[in-house]
C-alpha cells in the first residue's frame, strides 16, 4: 500500500520527515547561534563598561573618546553650588563634561555594586569613593547609571548620583 501525503497536513503519528527534522535542526542550530551571539556581545559591552569606566578614574578623557558615538548623549547632574541637571549632545560635549567632572572631583575608588547587560543596554550601580581636589574632601557617593549601545559604541549615557553624598562633598 502507498501513502500520500499532502504536506499541508501533519504526518502520522510517530512519522518524523526530513523537512521537519531539518526545521529542528536549522532551529537549534540558530538558537545556539543567538545564544553565542548574544553572550559575545554581552562580553564586549561589559568590557567596554568598565574600560570607559578604568579610563573616566584615570583622566583619560582620549580612551574615553574611542568607546563614544559621534552622536552620544550624556545627561547626569553637576554642582553650582546646589544640583544641577546637565544634558550633553554630541562626543566633544560629552568629552569636555569628562574634563570638568575630572576638575571637580577625583575617582579614589570604585566598586560594581551590580551591572545588567540586556542586549545593547545596560544598568549599573557603582559605589565611587571621590575626593574634592580643593579640600581633599572624600565621600563615597552611590551612582546609578544607564547606557544603550550601538554597534559596539556608547550612544547614551545617564547618571544619577548620590546628590546628598555629592552635596556634603562638594558643598550646597
């Protein structure tokens, strides 16, 4: 006896065709694929986070540069003597923030207190003990931040300070 199947229909119970273990594999084989993938860019971003990060303690505003878009954005706080919101459009922007911010206060020390990569974004949550270079002045101060990448380069960056930690360091 012959059969005839119309592929429009679902196999015999039990029957497993070559199309359909094709599918399977082609899906395992992808989602593996994406596995890898997704873990690999998860490294590299995590790698570029703290990099920007080793490189911000330091003053290396010319490291800092090379992990930034042309087009990134940069909003946070800073200190006239109360809290200021601050927004920066554009790399040298962001890049002359870095400069100020590494005329305000120096980065003594940092600890992750947490850091969530989920595709091109990530949080963090950082302890940074800062010293105010006039009076030498140091204050641990809890910084939130969050960060969306593209294509392996910062396009945003937001960073919400400790403001009580910050005014005692800094005055206000």
């Amino acid at each position: 006896m012959i059969r005839r199947f119309d592929f429009g229909q679902a196999s015999p119970k039990g029957a497993e065709t070559a199309t359909n273990r094709q599918q399977k594999s082609a899906q395992v084989l992808t989602s593996d694929a994406n596995r890898k993938l997704s873990s690999l860019e998860r490294d590299l971003i995590e790698r570029r986070i703290r990099a920007m990060w080793d490189m911000r303690r330091r003053g290396d505003v010319a490291g800092v540069a090379r992990l930034l878009a042309q087009d990134c954005v940069y909003v946070g706080k800073t200190w006239f003597g109360k809290p200021v919101d601050i927004r920066r459009e554009g790399r040298e922007a962001c890049l002359e923030w870095a400069r100020q911010l590494n005329a305000m206060v120096q980065n003594v020390d940092m600890t992750v207190l947490y850091l969530v990569i989920d595709g091109e974004q990530a949080v963090a949550c950082r302890r940074i003990r800062m010293r105010e270079p006039g009076g030498g002045r140091i204050e641990e101060v809890i910084v939130c931040s969050f960060m969306r990448f593209r294509g392996g380069e910062v396009v945003e960056i937001i960073e919400l300070p400790d403001t009580q930690a910050m005014i005692r360091l800094l005055g206000g």
